[in-house]
C-alpha cells in the first residue's frame, strides 16, 4: 500500500519563494494569512492527510460506494473522516466570514487541496463539489438563499453539487431536458434526470444541495433557455434548520474505472421544489463563474496525481534490485543495483517529479489569481487576472490531467509487473486519474475554449499580457549565463507560439476545421512551453538561493536540476507538437463517414 | 456492450494484397495454404471470435477468476468457449503435423491471434501461452518429451505456462531461486516459488505443462546458472496418459488493473517433479528463442486493442449526437451533429485507424518472416529474416503496445464521461491492453534490447538490411509524384535515423549511460518511422488498384487517405522523439538518489 507524504518543503518553496505569498496576501488585505499562520495550518493540513485521508484510498477502491434501495453508503471510513474535516474546521478556510468561514485566501486552499488529492482523490472531490455549490450560490443567489445554504454549507455539515448532465447531453448543455414549472409561491417545480452526478448522494452529510441547470416553459431552445435552481435533498426552513424529505432521489450510481469511492449518480428530480438562481435563461452565464474555479480545481488534481504516483515509484525505484547500471555497479554489496540507477527509470522519476512540482507552481500561480479576482484592490487588476485565468484554465486543465494521466502510467511502468497488481496502488492511481481528462470538459473540449473561443475569439489579444510577462522574464535574464539555458529555448518557444497562432487563424479564414484540427496539438504545446516558463522561473529563484549560500543546498540544486531535466527532454516534445499542428486538417477532413471502416 | 465485428477485408488486403501471401506460402512449400483456404480458414475464425469469444469478454473482466483452496475457476462461459475452440481444432492450425497439427503457417495462426485477442484479450492468452510451452518442447526437448507432452498440447486438451518470475527477480532473471535437485530416476525435483504465472491454473484442460527455469546445485551465479525444466501439474506415463498429481500447486491468485479473466497466479513447487529441456545451464538460451515469438504476440495484442477500441468509438461518434460542426451544420434534421463531424474527434479516431491497420501490416510481415524461420529453403534466408526479426520484435513489442495503449485511451475519450463507466466497455480494453507494455519485458526493456544489444552490439550491421529495404523502396518511387508525399518524408527520416544513431554510439563511448538515457525515444522514433514504410507501402498497393479502376474504390481510396493522416499528423511526433533524444542523458544522471524528494 502507498504511503503518501505530503510535499510541505516544495509547497512552500512555490508559494512562498516562487509566487511570494506573504506579500502577495498583504497587498490584497489578508491580514490573517500571515507566513507563520499559513506554515501551521499547511502543517495540520499535511499530518491530516497523511494520517486520516490517505490511509483510506485503498480500502475506498476496493468497497467502492454502494447503493440501496435509493440510499447511498460511503466505504468504510468516509463517514468519521469526513467528520473530522468538518470538526477541524477545513471546509471553513477560505470562505466568507459573514457565513462562518475563515475568509482566508483562495490559494490556501488550493495548497490544501493539492494535498487531500494527492492522498485520496474520491475522498477529495465531496469538499470540491461543496465549493462549486456555495461559489454559485455566494456568486448569484439572494439574500434569503445565502442565509439559508450557506452556513451549514461553509460549516461542511451539508454538501453540494453541480447538476449538469444529462444522458443524451454532456457537452452539448443546451439541450438539456429538465423542465422547471413555475408555482405559485415563486418556487418552481423541477423534472427531469441528471446523470453522471459526482457526490450526488451519500451519507457523509445531514443534506445535500444540487444546483440544477433546466428550463422553465417557453424558454428558448439551446444555450440561451437555461435557468439554475438551487434544489435541495431535504426542504429548508426560512431558519435554515431542515425540512421534509424533497422530491430528489438518487436512481443508481454508476459502476468506473476508478474514483471507486466518490458516488457518481443518476438524480431523479420528481416534482422537486427548488429555487431559481440569478435570472431566467441567465443560468450558462452563471455556470461558467463556477466552470472556472472547477477546472482550476482538476487541473490541481493531474499535479497531485503526479505526485502520489512520483512517492510510490521513487521509493520503489530505492528499493528494487535488478540488473546492474549499465555505466558499471553502483551497490556492489548487494546481488544487483536499485534500479533508480537505470537512466530510463530515472527519465520516468523527473518526468513526475518535473510535471508535478511544475504543475503545482502553475495551479499556485492560477490560484494567486483567483484571490485577485476575489480581492483585487481595483477593478484593472481583477479584470487582468481574471484574463489571464481565462487563457491559463484550459491550458492548465487539460494539460496537468493529460500529463498527470501520464506521470502516474510511468509510475505503472516503474513497478514493472508489480505495477499491474492492485495491492501496490499504482494502478489505482492511473484509473482514478483518467477521470480528470473527461469531467468539467474533455481535452478536446479544452482545446477548442482555448483556440476557438479564447485565442482566435480574443484575435490573439488574451494571449498579449502572458506573452509580455514570459518574454519580460527573459529578457531581464537573457544575459545571465546561469539561465540562458532556460530564456534562450524559451524565447524561441514564445515565437513558435506566435507563428503558429497566426498561421492558424489565417488557416481558419478559409477553412473553420482548421482550428479543430489544430486544437488539441495547440494546447500541449502551450502547456509544455508554459511549464517551461515555471521552471525558468523555479530554476532562477534556486541559483539565488544558491549563490546567498543557503544551507540548503541539496533542495535548491535538485531543483535547477529537475528544471535542467524539463528543459532537454521534456519541453522538446513541444516541437512533435508543432510539426502535427502543421500537418494541417485535410487530412482528417477527407474522409467520409461511412468509409471509415468496411 | 462492446461488438467486435473481425475486419476481414482489411485482413486479407494485409495479407493478400500488401504481403502476397499466396506466392509466399508457395514459395515456403505451404501448399495446403491456397488462398481459399485461407479466406475459408479466417472466415470461420470471424466467426467463432465475433460469436464464441467476443460476448465474454465483458463478463469475464466482471466475474473475474476466483480461486478458492488452491482451485482456480474461470468465469462463466470460458470453459465452454475453450471447448468448443478445442473442438474446431484451433489449436493444431500451425503445428506440426507430426504431433496432430495440421501443418499450416505462423502467420496465418497470428491473423487469427488478432482476431481472438481484441475479441477477448484474457482469452486468447490462454492458447498464447500453450504455444510457448508447446514452441519451447519442440525447439529443445528430447524426443520422449514431444510424445509426452506435444499431442496433448496440440491438440490444446492440455495447455501450457512459462515459469519464469520470482518475487525479487523479473527483468533480471540471473537472481532465480528456484532449485532442481537431481533425482535417481533421471528427473529433478523442482521447489520454489513462482509468481506472475499467467494461466498458471484454471479450469480450462485436464493437465497445465509448466516451462519452469530453476537452478540445479553448484550452477554458476547469474544468467549462466539457469536450467529449463518441464514440469506438469499431473504427472505424465511414458504413453502420455495422466498419472497422479504433481507437487504443483496455485498458492494465490492476483488481483489486478485488468485481464482479470486470466489467472495471474503463483505457483508454488514442492519437490514437483521436472525433467530438464535442452542441456544444464543453458537455459536462458532457450528461453530467448521463446520470446521473440511471445514478443511478437504481444505486439499483436497492441494492434488487437486499437482495433477494437475503434470499432466502440467509431460506432459512438456516428450514432452520439453534441454540438455543431464549428464549419457549419451537417445534420440539420438533428437537434445537434453527430461527434464524428468534429476534426478532434476524427484525429482520434484516425489515430486508432492508422495504428491499428498500419500495426496489422508490421505485424503481418514479422509473422511472414517467422515463417521463413521455420520453412525457409535455404540458411541464408533463414539467417536474413532471424536478424530482422531480432532488429523488428523490440520495436513491434514496445511501439504497438505503447500505441495501442493510447488508442484505447482516446477510445474512452471519444466517449466522454461515458468512456469511464464499465458498461460501455471502453476501460476494459484500455485496463486489459495496459499490461501489454508490462509483460514479456517492459517498454524500457524492449529499448535497452533494441538500442544497446541490438543496434550499437552489432555496430549498426543489425539496421543495414532493413534500411535498405526502405531506402530501395522511396528510391523506386521517388518519381511517382503520387507517392512523393510518402517517399520524401521516409528518405528524410532515414537519414535522421542514421545519424541519431551514430550520434548515441559515439557519446556512449564516453558515457555508456546515454544508451539508456537515449533508449524509450529512440524505439518510438524507430517506431514511427518503421509504419510509416509500411503505410506508404499500402498506400502505393491501394494506389495501383484504383489506378487499374478497382471496383472497391472507397475501399482503397480510403486505405490512400488514412496514409495521408499518418505522414500529416502522427509520423511528425518523431521530431519530438529526437529533439528528446539530443537532450542527453547528463540531466537525468545528476540527481544524487537520495535527493529526489525532499
């Protein structure tokens, strides 16, 4: 079985070394979140999720959830776990105060939940889904709702959900079927069948609060005819205190590929009361505020998975005897060598261990913006940051969880055939992490926000301030010999970055496809180069450390290394990507329907 | 539920059209493999693996194998399937006569093996691994040996294991524990413990011949100390009837990430009685004979999943109906376009065409270069196509596995969120196909074996004559401006091949690490580029029968456009693979090991 321990020198190497989150806290008025307090509770956070939340990963993939007669059964564990984050005030941290939240920053929290996926991503996402209730809710809901949901929310004794799918819609949320009549007390009555409704029922909460997209009678066919209710499992008092049991009820839940121990369900609305959310046919608008800080929060989970996989294989890799190095006997006491001395195994260790500690500087970052967005002092700063979300989320998204996909496959691969058996954990790790290149958006679905809607929609413009930043950042450093290596191939990045876009869309004018075609290429090679960009950045802040004489100099040195490793053979791969993107759409297009087999 | 429809027509163009297997079985003296024999032959294998196979696929990765006091028990419907294959007299088809086989060639066997293993990957191991045991009696066994054991065998009444792996020796075989103590009567008495034994027990035959490698006293330490035992569960009389029981027993059963309908089991020898294959202490040697053609099914099982995978997304992206095509609506009676008009979604399925076909045709020549292993008409024949199989077996293995991997997992992104429940089947294949880059040595394995045995061990005289075969071809069409687009690209690759690989022998000279440093990116270059010859090869087959107006012109005009999408948008990834490769390995070795983590 894994053990996981959490990253706490790396977590605050990012954010307060990298991303200067002392400083960074002060300038947005969040006194409390001082470095000493931040320290201790990123300290209870890591003995939390190392002593409660991790020890169960393996039992939740093995009972899985259960459901009987409607009533759906956590395994063993979940139940007092669950308990104790409440009782530690965990779910409390970053949220409003005027509902008995800490009001400490978002990217605490985010440091937070890098760990509880890490250790255990089914028990992880019951929190995650809460957030997503209480933001829609804090975002869009009236005064009456507020007071309803949201303490008991914040507290963490009821639970939330996003209510999106349905059987015959995923992506496609404008055909969506759930009908909301309206009655005469102002609530309306929902009908209709979600699926694919994560944490959608359970027995870790006294109640569970859906926020339901349908459509209310005469609404307008597709995107612009959906409205949001919030529909909860029990009615709610005016007093917030719970009601009668509502017309919701869990049909079945789904049998995965992984995150066994996270109730993905069919919800049954049958005449259920809820309660219009923000305007009507306003609903998508709403759901994209939340879809933001969602997809924020799966790309945290492709960096964790990275992670866990990253512990298990390293200290495998220490520990497993086969075969002599090649470059002649490292342990000549023993009947072979580790096989961390093999420089394949060690090519698949700093892939995780670059994409995981890349990816927690990037999702680091995202979340500092995040906490502008919520706290910015001017409204130029926030619409800045809230811009940069826009280009960086899908990126982050889809690349971390494609490449997380990916570091815990390796992980596999270090264990050889052990990393088959499921008594190590390590396939684990790649089943559960295979559901975070699907939900919130699929990659492709990425791609094109990110090509499509954001880079060609914006005519390059959401790209200008992040290409500004990056190409700053190597010119300050263009001519100190200890980061040429990293601005030079960086710089020559940033102008493929620019050539492509631009050969892209004038692609585009001709033929639409051509953006379809290149999305997906497009976006890994904005994730590789981006990435590129943290670790110059990482690499910079350790030759400082460096030359002040740190006597730290392991750490610091292990991390120019790790930044070395990404840069010759890692980021090369972005060029693979760049010669598919120019291989163009013809080729793809071509092909009628029905020849594609005979 | 998944339905596997055998790909027939594609089938027999490989075999007919691409590899002119008639002329080949001809020349190799095959004469019952006339062409209608063969049609006849595949398609009665369709048949049997769409109808017998194929519908237990999904309940056998359900029910698993169970073993319950030393018993193992396969899931409903397995040993009525493996009847019925017995029956239609499946096993014989390629072995010799001599024994009750009928005589037929390899590659005709590995035509059907595609067919079984995308039907059912857990299945069709069970004969996969008899074959081995069956390859390895012939190939080494005294001649009392092969009437024990070959009829039975052959007939497939028994089936057969390869003991190899120990709990702290895979890969490094050298550090077997197993003991063989001489007896009087001329056997040995074999104790120890084996583990990863796939068909190790089961329900399926009434005896299971092990192929066990184990140490007899005062053998010389490492891979020079390994003997090869043949040891049946039930002992055997000299007539080849079953005696009594062996000391062979299953002491577990593996609970793993997939082919659960293959028992994984560890098999425990308690002074079993064996009786040594071959001489004392050469064991590995006859062991390696082995694993080429076991590496060649494993490649096979990559191709076999790409298949199948395609055949579930092919069928989803026609029939699911989200969003509009983004270059304007295809269906306009719908209330959406169905997914396969979106370039993303043809990319990958594209990608699973392109492997899957192009991965038949590697395949398919492999198997015809078997053949002329086994019936060639001269030495020197023989010697050319042992040496390609040497150079082609690493490469197949690992490429296709890892490809066939990646298809199956764009198999369950094509179907969204969908792709991740159980039900629809798309997992299965991508948890079944994962162990594919595990057994029969790793990934890394297959590259260490290509580059530093294979490549730099013979100086490069290993690569002369396929190079030549591709060099000979794009100079043979280099004029036809209808393969231009597939000539000039291979001529360039070849040229990168050459000196990439001068290029790592020489900085091997100072440093050997960067053979493995260089390894994995190295065999998937060689793996891109190696299709690419056989997509161009087909494409100029299908060029010439549209050319001769063929009345099947989508059939070929299709087979041109799939060509097309390989060379624009798969074999590029090779630039990414040699720019990984002039990485070095200097920032994968500079890490002290106890620094990974901190």
């Amino acid at each position: 079985m894994l053990e996981y321990k959490a990253p706490v020198r790396d977590i605050k190497f990012v954010m307060q070394e990298l991303l200067h989150s002392n400083k960074h806290y002060q300038q947005l008025g969040y006194d409390d979140a001082s470095e000493d307090m931040v320290d201790a509770i990123i300290a209870e956070a890591a003995k939390f999720t190392e002593q409660v939340i991790a020890p169960l990963n393996q039992i939740g993939d093995q009972q899985g959830c259960t459901w009987h007669d409607g009533i759906v059964t956590t395994p063993d564990g979940f139940k007092e776990a669950y308990q104790q984050y409440v009782e530690g005030g965990w779910p409390t941290l970053s949220q409003s105060e005027e509902f008995g939240g800490q009001g400490l920053p978002h990217s605490l929290n985010v440091a937070i939940s890098e760990m509880m996926s890490s250790a255990n991503h089914s028990f992880a996402m019951y929190p995650g889904l809460s957030h997503g209730a209480l933001a829609t809710i804090e975002a869009h809901g009236t005064d009456q709702q507020k007071q309803q949901y949201m303490p008991k929310l914040v507290e963490g004794v009821w639970t939330g959900t996003m209510c999106l799918t349905e059987p015959h819609c995923g992506t496609d949320l404008g055909m969506l079927r759930t009908k909301a009549e309206p009655s005469d007390d102002g609530s309306y009555s929902i009908s209709g069948t979600k699926i694919f409704i994560s944490a959608g029922d359970h027995d870790l909460s006294d109640n569970i609060v859906h926020i339901v997209i349908a459509r209310v009678p005469g609404a307008p066919e597709g995107n612009k005819g959906i409205s949001l209710f919030v529909v909860p499992k029990f009615n709610v008092n005016e007093d917030g205190t719970i009601a009668d049991r509502n017309g919701v009820s869990c049909g079945s839940i789904e049998h995965k590929m992984g995150i066994n121990a996270n109730a993905t369900c069919v919800i049954n609305f049958d005449s259920a009361k809820g309660f219009l959310i923000g305007e009507v046919n306003k609903g998508l608008h709403c759901m994209f505020t939340f879809m933001n800080s969602a997809r924020l929060g799966v790309s945290l989970e492709g960096a964790a998975a990275a992670e866990a996989s990253f512990q298990g294989a390293l200290a495998y890799a220490k520990d497993r005897l086969q075969m002599r190095s090649i470059s002649g006997v490292k342990n000549p006491q023993g009947p072979a060598d580790p096989i961390i001395v093999h420089p394949d195994v060690r090519r698949m260790l700093l892939t995780q261990k670059s994409i995981s500690e890349g990816g927690r500087a990037l999702v680091g970052y995202l979340a500092q913006l995040v906490d502008v967005t919520h706290a910015g002092k001017d409204e130029a700063s926030k619409a800045a940051a809230d811009n940069k979300l826009a280009l960086l989320t899908p990126i982050a998204k889809a690349f971390l969880s494609e490449l997380g996909f990916e570091c815990t496959s390796h992980g596999v691969q270090i264990f050889g055939g052990h990393g088959f058996i499921k008594e190590w954990g390590m396939e684990q790790l790649m089943r559960d992490t295979k559901i975070s290149c699907l939900y919130e958006g699929t990659t492709g679905i990425q791609a094109l926000d990110l090509l499509a809607r954001k880079v060609l929609g914006s005519q390059g413009e959401i790209l200008k301030p992040f290409m500004k930043d990056m190409t700053e950042f190597c010119q300050e450093n263009y001519d100190n010999p200890q980061l040429q290596g990293f601005t030079k191939p960086i710089a020559a990045y940033l102008a493929d970055w620019q050539n492509i876009t631009e050969s892209i869309g004038q692609k585009a004018m001709k033929n639409a496809d051509e953006i379809g075609g290149a999305s997906v290429d497009y976006l890994m090679f904005c994730g590789y180069v981006t990435l590129a960009y943290f670790w110059a950045q990482m690499a910079k802040v350790a030759q400082e450390k460096l030359d002040s004489n740190t006597d730290e100099q392991a750490f610091y040195q292990t991390k120019i290394q790790t930044a070395s490793f990404y840069f010759q053979r890692i980021l090369p791969r972005a060029k693979g990507h760049l010669a598919c993107i120019e291989g163009g759409v013809d080729s793809m297009m071509a092909m009628d329907s029905e020849n594609f087999s005979f």
